[in-house]
C-alpha cells in the first residue's frame, strides 16, 4: 500500500543571537542555515498493518506525515500510496486517507458536531446511505449520541476527540494517520479511544499510521514500529524486539540505547 523510497527534505532556518544589537543586524544580514529533516528516509507499509512511527521531537515524523498526506513535497525520493505520488495527485489521494492530529481539529468550532459531519460528507461528496451507514456506526462505536447536537467547543477533550476520530472516517478511508490521538486525555478515553481503533483495523482492514510518545498506545496498538532520529531510520520491526534490543521495559530508554549504538546523541 505504501512505498517511501530515500524520501529527503531540507528547511532554511533564520538564527540570530540575542539581544536589541543582533534583532537590528538580522534586518540587513540574514544567517541563515539548512536543516536537513529527512535523509533518505525509506520503508513500505502493507495494507491492514498498524505501525507505530515513533522518535523524539525534530526527529522527522511530521515531515514524513506530512509528505504522506500529500501537504509537503520532497526535496527527493519517491512515496507511492496506492499507486499514487500524494503531493501530485492530491485530490484523489485525500479521498482515501483520514487524518487525526491531536493539537488540531477538522471540526467547525461553533457549530453542533453533526453539522461538521454533514459538511464533511459533502466534501467527500459520500453519497446518503454510505454516510448513514458509517454515521450510526461510528456513533455506536465511539458513544457519540449524547453530544452530536453541541457544538465543538462546550465538548470535553476526550469527547471532542471521539468525534475527531468519526470525523475522519466518514468517508471509509483505508488509511488513517494518527498524530498523538490520546494527547491530554484521561485514562478512560484513552482506552476507548484505543479499543475503537484497533476495531477499525480488525473490523474494516484500516491501515494505521500512529506517532505518539505514549508508550501504551503503541504496545496496545502497533506490533510494529518504526523508529526515527535525526532524520535517519534507525529501527524498523517488532516493537517487542526493539525494547528487548534496548535492555529495557521503558520506551524512551530503549530508544536511548538504539541512539546511542547508533552515535546519534
């Protein structure tokens, strides 16, 4: 289903010291410096898999995401998704994808819930009785019946993420990407939010995409993981291996561990 093959991208950056002397001499003289994101990034990912895409921050994840959902474009490589390059044909490849971010929403703030639904059906042009068909199961799936006629923002977080979840699978896409879906929710919404996930995937085949620094998301969701740093793949297997090859039942130690074999400070 996915292919990344030596994926690269670089960014300019403005530095400048500090101070009201540096903030003047930055308005005629810019220092600029490259910062490589992705190095040759490369992995394939088949249909039906869930793997967890896990490093820590500036590592690249959301580069790479952000290629895979078509938003960025590489400086270099190729990333075929169902046949498709993402940032060429984006329309169509957006059609089958739903994306879920936890520090973004995809619902209109001041509107009930389930006008946002009908206004991403219409976007999705998901004709009638597909999108009934999917709203009373992703109502019965993530308990969303008591809040559908209030608008996003007098919603909890973890109802509000409930619906973001629903949100993004209105349209039956066969890829989801998850960007830290449990970020700030409590214990309880967090393992609905897991349970309907690992639902979608066993119930409708989805192929998951989940980043998260929540070490249970990942041992409860991804058999998978796919480690990152600096840009690099570092790891790319079982998620039990990569913590047995870590020495530790801690996540962020085992990683500390691959890095450090790595010469990746």
């Amino acid at each position: 289903m996915i292919t990344v093959d030596n994926l690269r991208k670089s960014y300019l950056a403005r530095r400048r010291a500090s101070g009201p002397g540096q903030a003047l001499l930055s308005l005629v003289k810019s220092n600029r410096e490259r910062i490589e994101a992705l190095k040759g990034v490369s992995f394939s990912i088949g249909p039906g898999e869930v793997v967890g895409y896990i490093g820590p921050n500036g590592a690249g994840k959301s580069t790479t995401i952000k290629i895979m959902c078509g938003i960025l474009e590489p400086d270099s490589g190729t990333c075929l998704i169902k046949g498709r390059v993402p940032w060429k044909e984006r329309k169509a490849h957006v059609a089958g994808i739903g994306v879920v971010f936890g520090q973004r929403s995809q619902l209109w703030w001041d509107v009930p819930v389930l006008d946002s639904f009908e206004l991403l059906r219409d976007i999705y042009k998901v004709p009638g009785k597909e999108y009934a068909e999917s709203l009373d199961e992703l109502v019965a799936a993530l308990d969303l019946s008591g809040f559908l006629d209030m608008p996003a923002r007098s919603l909890s977080l973890g109802q509000r993420m409930r619906c973001e979840m629903a949100a993004s699978l209105l349209h039956r896409p066969e890829l989801l990407f998850l960007d830290e879906p449990t970020i700030g929710l409590d214990a309880v919404s967090k393992l609905a939010v897991r349970a309907f996930i690992e639902h979608m995937n066993r119930e409708r085949g989805v192929t998951v995409i989940l980043t998260t620094h929540d070490v249970h998301d990942i041992e409860a969701l991804a058999k998978r993981v796919i480690l990152i740093g600096k840009g690099e793949i570092l790891y790319d297997g079982a998620f039990d291996a990569l913590m047995a090859r870590g020495g530790s039942s801690n996540l962020e130690e085992a990683m500390a561990s691959i890095y450090g074999e790595m010469g990746i400070a």
